[in-house]
C-alpha cells in the first residue's frame, strides 16, 4: 500500500527524484515548472540563452512553435552538472519538450568550453557509469524502453568516429530519448522528452 501510494505521489506531482537529479516528467504550465527548480533550489541559477529547436530534433515544431527555454544551471551532484533547459509555447505557457544535460560547460565562454572539453575527453568511464545510473532510473519512471543500446557503439560520420548510446521510450502521449555521446569535441549525456499533443 505504501508503495503504491508513493508510486501515485511522484508520478501526481510532476517530478520524480533520482538519487540526486530531479525530472519533471508532466506537462504543465512554465509557472509550475519554475516553481520546481525553486523549490530543488531557491538559490537557482537561470541562464538567459537564444536557444531554437530544429525539426529534426523535436518534429513538433512547426506545430508548436517554442520560444527561448527557461534554463537552469544546477549545482554539480553528481560527476557531471545537470543544465535543464524547458521549451514552451507563448500563447498558453504550456511546457513542450524538457531537455536535461548533464555536461560540463555547457553555456560559458568559448575557452573554458573548450578546456573543459579537452580535460573531460578521456573520462569515458565517468560518462558510461552516469548513463547507466540515469538509465536505471528512468526504466523505474516510464518502464521498459521500447529500444535500448546495451553499451556505446562507435558511429562514423564523415570520417569523424564517436561513442554513441541511445534508450527509447516510445508512447502514444510521450517520447523520452536519453542519449551519451562522446567524442573529441562533444561529452554529453542528454535526456529529451516531449509531449505528442
């Protein structure tokens, strides 16, 4: 019974807690997401960033037209900061799509990006035992994924070779996306999830 209660709670509430992350998983209106970044942290930095969603990335945009996302820094928990980025619609202030990353400098000038690029480049096992943390806790929110890499494989795109690592969650209503990537100039594991309707 306390289980099921607690199950009823998080999933009610719109946020569900991983050991030390937090993902909004409803749609709701922009004023209720803000107030959960608050309440994880009154002290919450909010970037200010001209970020555009391309349709390739979310198929949804020529139907729902975003504006710039709200976006929080959150401090370090873990190995990796999380950035969580909320894209939303104007005229009703409803969330559309959510992307959580957990990278290291993200939004900062172009040096330390790429200092830090070059320092986090052979951290693969920082960035595969993450993955695989946040997987396992995402399986426990929305279930068995409807696809699933079970270890990075390599892509060659272009002569350029990187690590890629997907997990797909696929329903009527929702689509979640967690994908790793790791490459000379890109280290980031990236959650994407966006409402069908």
């Amino acid at each position: 019974m306390k289980i099921i209660f607690l199950t009823l709670s998080l999933l009610l509430c719109g946020g569900v807690s991983f050991s030390q992350e937090s993902v909004w998983t409803k749609q709701s209106k922009i004023s209720e997401v803000i107030a959960f970044e608050r309440k994880l942290d009154p002290d919450a930095k909010f970037l200010s960033q001209n970020v555009s969603l391309s349709k390739d990335y979310y198929p949804l945009a020529d139907r729902y037209q975003t504006v710039n996302p709200v976006i929080v820094q959150r401090k370090a928990l873990s190995a990796l900061p999380l950035y969580a980025e909320y894209f939303f619609t104007p005229k009703d202030s409803l969330l559309r799509l959510v992307s959580y990353d957990w990278e290291k400098g993200r939004y900062g000038d172009l040096k330390d990006i790429l200092e830090s690029r070059k320092e986090q480049g052979g951290k693969l096992e920082v960035y595969t035992g993450e993955y695989e943390r946040i997987r396992v806790q995402l399986i426990k929110t929305f279930g068995k994924p409807a696809q699933a890499d079970e270890k990075p494989k390599t892509v060659d795109d272009e002569g350029q070779k990187y690590l890629n690592q997907n997990t797909l969650w696929e329903t009527q209503e929702v689509h979640a996306d967690l994908n790793l990537i790791f490459s000379a100039g890109t280290q980031r594991i990236r959650l994407t999830l966006y409402w069908k309707k």
